[in-house]
C-alpha cells in the first residue's frame, strides 16, 4: 500500500510538472533570461506551489504527530550556513541555468521523450556519486576550514 501511495503522489507531482511546462528546458531558459525572451511562468509555478503546500504542511502538522506510513516525520535538523550547502546550491544553480532541468523535473522529461533529460539525469546520477566520494572524505568540511 505505501508502494502505491508514493507511487500515486509520484505520478501526481509528474503531471502537475508536465502540465505546468517545467519540464520544458526553453520555457525555465527563459525564465533565466531577463534581458531576452523572459517567461515569468516559472515564478508563478513557484509561487502557486507554495501558497498550498505552506498551509497545507501547517495543517498536517497541526493534525498529526506522525506520518501514515512512518514512526515519525523527516524533517531537516541542520541549519547551518556551510561550505556543503552553499556548494551544493551553487551546483544546483548553475546546471539548472545550463540545462534547464532541476531534478525533480527531469524524471518527468524523461516521459516526455526529451533526449537531453537522459543526459542530464546521467549527469546527475555521476554528480551524486561523486558528491557520495567527496562526502566520505570529508572535503566540504576541509573546505571550509581552509576559507
């Protein structure tokens, strides 16, 4: 049953994504591109997005110590500002400002029949594994002692 929920909720966020054209690389291009063919779409997206999912989340925290099909909820726990985070946006920017694929839109690209979704999630995949090795000998935390 878990399976099929998260494979439901999966299923709903890739056709809002498909719906909606971010999974068009030119349309988030264009939202990148102030001084050309800007699309503000994205913004709106962006915008929509978060005026349900705020209250909804205020909601369902209000309503229910737990998830339905965990022990507890998964929440972030770090709130520092450190060389990892800053690194990671920087890198999450910049491929998104090249390709103009975020992860999450990419897998639902890939349904579409964009080539250059296959790519960037291979790309992806390569960039994890290696943000994985790098992790493992602690080169963000001797990055940021050496700045």
């Amino acid at each position: 049953m878990r399976f099929l929920i998260v494979f439901l909720i999966g299923a709903l966020f890739g056709t809002g994504i498909a719906l909606s054209g971010m999974a068009n690389p030119a349309k988030v291009l264009n939202f990148f591109d102030l001084a050309g063919s800007f699309d503000p779409s994205l913004a709106f997206v962006m915008a929509g997005a978060l005026a349900v999912a705020a209250p909804g989340y205020a909601l369902l925290f209000r309503m229910r110590d737990k998830p339905l099909f965990d022990q507890s909820f998964r929440l972030p726990k770090a709130s520092a500002i450190d060389a990892k985070l800053i690194g990671g946006s920087a890198v999450f920017g910049i491929g998104w400002g090249i390709a103009g694929f975020c992860p999450g839109a990419s897998i639902p690209a890939l349904g579409l029949g964009h080539a250059s979704a296959a790519i960037f999630v291979a790309a992806l995949l390569v960039g994890i594994l290696i943000a994985r090795r790098l992790g493992r000998a602690d080169f963000f935390a001797d990055l940021s002692r050496s700045g």
